[in-house]
C-alpha cells in the first residue's frame, strides 16, 4: 500500500473482531516505530504489549468504560511509555530549553504514528488512548519509575468502517511567510 492510501484509510477504531493478531506482525509495527526520529537519537520510546486474556481484562479495567467499550474486544493493548529526563536533556541532565520531557512525549507520539501507519499498512487497526490510570498500568505491568506512561493504543481488526472525519485546509492551519 502507498503512503498516501495508508494516510487516507487510517481511521482510529472503535469496534474490533475478535481475532488474534500474529505476533509477526506486531513486531513490523513495533520495528516501524523505531525508524522513527527521536531527539540526538535518544530513543526513549518504550512499549509494554498486552495479549494475553488475563492481563488484557486487568489493563482494560484502568480506561475509563467508555474506552473500555472501545477497545473490549481488540485483541492486544501496546502500551507506550517514555524514558524520563533524557530526550530534550543535556549530558549533565539540565532540559535544553522550556520543554524538557515534552521532547520525549514528542518524539513517543513521532514513534506511535509510524506504528500506527504500519498497523494500517498490514491491515491492522488502532486507537490511541490518553486517558487511563498511568499509576495502576505501570504497576500492572512493572514499568519503572523512569518511565512515564503516554498512552494504551488497542490494536486488531476493525469490525466498522468509519468514514473519515472533517479535516481543518492547508490554509486554516498554516501562514505561508
């Protein structure tokens, strides 16, 4: 599929089959995702995949029921943290300007738009999630207190086929200098 397909067939779903994801290609997304740019190559990008039934009802009871209900029956949860105080830090670990750690939650959300295009690339759908309990998900899954939690994306098979949704001109969003 070419890229501009994959941007305009992406839609975040909310309504999954119930039928498991090869493992295979869980790995291609996550290796797409790592292609991704990241600030002096830091690389702080974690992710914490979920399939099994048992640890996928436990994580599922962290989102909100209205979460919940969208991703009741994807088949696996990725949860993605970051490596705290690294991306956007110098060496002696002072922030290189304003945004200190907002440079690692950036460069998370450059990394997950590469999973979620290959996700949609391999006909695989997504739904990125950024409201959860962080502090229940990372004890669940033994994230450490170096990471902070970014968002639970479900990932499987679409069982709807949304149309896509109004998207903003050129010229609402951009000033040509």
């Amino acid at each position: 599929m070419e890229l501009q397909n994959v941007l305009e067939s992406r839609r975040s779903i909310r309504k999954y089959l119930n039928k498991s994801v090869k493992q295979e290609d869980i790995r291609k997304i996550i290796e797409a995702a790592i292609l991704a740019p990241s600030w002096k190559n830091s690389q702080v990008t974690r992710y914490y995949v979920v399939q099994s039934e048992n640890k996928l009802n436990q994580l599922k009871q962290y989102l909100p029921e209205f979460n919940r209900k969208n991703v009741e029956d994807a088949p696996v949860l990725i949860v993605s943290t970051i490596v705290l105080n690294r991306s956007g830090y110098e060496r002696n670990g002072e922030p290189s300007n304003e945004l200190g750690n907002g440079w690692g939650y950036y460069d998370c959300g450059l990394h997950n738009m590469n999973l979620i295009l290959k996700a949609t690339e391999l006909g695989l759908s997504t739904l990125i999630m950024g409201i959860r309990d962080a502090k229940k998900i990372s004890k669940l899954l033994d994230i450490p207190l170096t990471e902070s939690v970014v968002s639970v994306i479900g990932l499987g098979y679409q069982d709807i086929e949304p149309s896509m949704p109004k998207r903003k001109s050129v010229d609402e969003i951009t000033k040509f200098y």
